[in-house]
C-alpha cells in the first residue's frame, strides 16, 4: 500500500509540473505575440524617425520574428531536392527580402487606434502554439482575425512565427501554391526572375 501511495504521489507530482509548464509556455507565447505587436505599433507611431529608419526597424523586426527560411522551404515544396546548394542559397536569400517586402508595408498601415488582442492560445504538438488574435480597429471599428502558429525554439521563451492565418487565409500554403505553380509551369530560373521583380 505505502508503495502505491509513493507512486499514486509521483503521478500527480508530474502531472501538476506538466500543467504548470504548459501554462508557462502558453502564456510565453502569448506575450511573445503581444510584445510583437507592440513593438510594430510603437515603431510606426514614433515622429521622430524617417520613413526610411522606420522600414529599417520593421524589416528587422520581422527577420527576427519569422521564420523566413522554413517557409521558403515550405513554399518550394518538393521542389527543394532538385535544387543544388547554391540555387538553394539564392533562393533562401531572395525569398526572405521578398517576403519581408510582402508583409512589412502591412505593418505601416497600424495607427493609433490599431489594438491587438489575443484570444486564445493552444498548445498544438510539443513545440508549436497556435495564438489566436483580433486586430481592432478603434477608428473604424473593425476587427480582423489574425492566428499565428508559432514554434518553441532555444528554450521557452524563444518562439519564430512559420505561418500567419489571416482571415482563414494562409500564408504558408498560398506561398506553397504560387511558388508551385511558376516551378511546374517554367522553373527555377523564371521563379526567381518572378521574384526579383517583386522585391524590386
């Protein structure tokens, strides 16, 4: 009986340490979205930075917080194991400026009355969240649905966004579809033109 009660004991003390840094983690990827927010907003209100200073942060910012090279890999698909190292290479680098050029001018529409709120978050495998979000409008009073899918890296509080759902939309599987579509159709070499016209 003692011995089942040790290990009765044992049980609970690591479901309850389970709980505890479940919560943690979630509540890491929480603020991790919150702080991004912020920090987006802040740079875009700030008078006393130029227009280009301001891209400058925004581009950086986002390098930091999205993974832009596992969506570039994602995006290429099964693609990847036909390219040698260096189209690999110049994909990578060219697919990264490309997407940053896509997203960060979204970033300077934000005003004043932009407030990011985070509905929900869920812990979806042992490493990836999914943090569900509503970008208010207070000046026209509107809201749009934002869920970022974020992966734990370096410890807890590290996470890198690999996929922004906006309004049901994709980001990770429209990039997959478009960049398909040119490889299948007028490969690598077109793709990448396609691409540097873009960034352009």
């Amino acid at each position: 009986m003692k011995k089942i009660n040790i290990i009765l004991v044992s049980a609970l003390i690591l479901v309850s340490t389970f709980s505890y840094s479940t919560e943690k983690v979630t509540n890491q990827a929480s603020n991790f979205i919150s702080d991004l927010a912020n920090r987006v907003i802040s740079i875009v209100q700030k008078d006393n930075l130029s227009s280009e200073a301001k891209e400058e942060q925004l581009n950086e910012l986002f390098l930091k917080s999205v993974d832009t090279k596992w969506i570039a890999k994602f995006s290429m698909g099964r693609y990847w194991r036909q390219l040698d190292s260096t189209q690999k290479n110049d994909f990578l680098n060219l697919y990264s400026e490309y997407l940053t050029g896509l997203y960060v001018p979204n970033f300077r529409k934000y005003t004043a009355g932009n407030i990011v709120k985070v509905k929900n978050v869920t812990q979806v495998s042992s490493k990836e969240y999914l943090v569900q979000t509503i970008l208010v409008d207070a000046i026209t009073n509107s809201n749009i649905k934002i869920d970022y899918r974020l992966i734990q890296k370096d410890g807890f509080e590290k996470f890198v966004i690999f996929d922004i759902v906006a309004e049901g939309v994709s980001l990770i599987t429209t990039q997959r579809a478009e960049v398909n579509s040119v490889m299948s159709s007028s490969g690598f070499n077109v793709l990448m033109s396609k691409l540097k016209n873009k960034t352009s």
